[in-house]
C-alpha cells in the first residue's frame, strides 16, 4: 500500500476498506470496476453562499459548476 492513499494519483484495492467500512450502508452503492466511469459529487449549496456563487460565475461567464471545477483544480495545484 502507498504512505498515503488520499494523496496517492494512483490508490490501489482495499486501501480504503477501513473508511468505507465506517460508512452507513444506506449511502453505499457498489459497482463493477469501470476505467470510463465517471464520479459525481452533488454538493447543495445555500443562502448567501449560493448567491454569491451565482454572482461569482456570472461576472466570469461560468457556470456555477465551471467555477467549483476550477477552484478545486487551483486549489489541488497549490497543495502540490
């Protein structure tokens, strides 16, 4: 296993068996190893923050989710 399989590009089997285990069932849904599959993550996003995200991605000529995607890649860029 890697020192780290959060920061590891490339995590391998069971290395996050632990957390998974911790998990409600409820919220897990399994499938079949897919090397085009895709991970999505819906966030909700309220109140002033949401207006603010709506102003922010307009004034850029973004969508909200074009601007989520590159705050995540600027912020991913710097912690290396």
């Amino acid at each position: 296993m890697s020192e780290s399989p959060w920061t590891d590009p490339d995590p391998q089997p069971g290395e996050f068996d632990a957390d998974l285990a911790t998990i409600d069932p409820r919220f897990v849904d399994a499938h079949h190893r897919n090397p085009d599959g895709k991970l999505r993550v819906v966030l909700s996003i309220e109140g002033e923050d949401a207006k603010r995200l709506q102003r922010i991605s307009a004034a850029r000529g973004e969508t909200p989710g074009q601007l989520i995607a590159e705050l995540l890649r600027e912020a991913d860029g710097s912690a290396a």
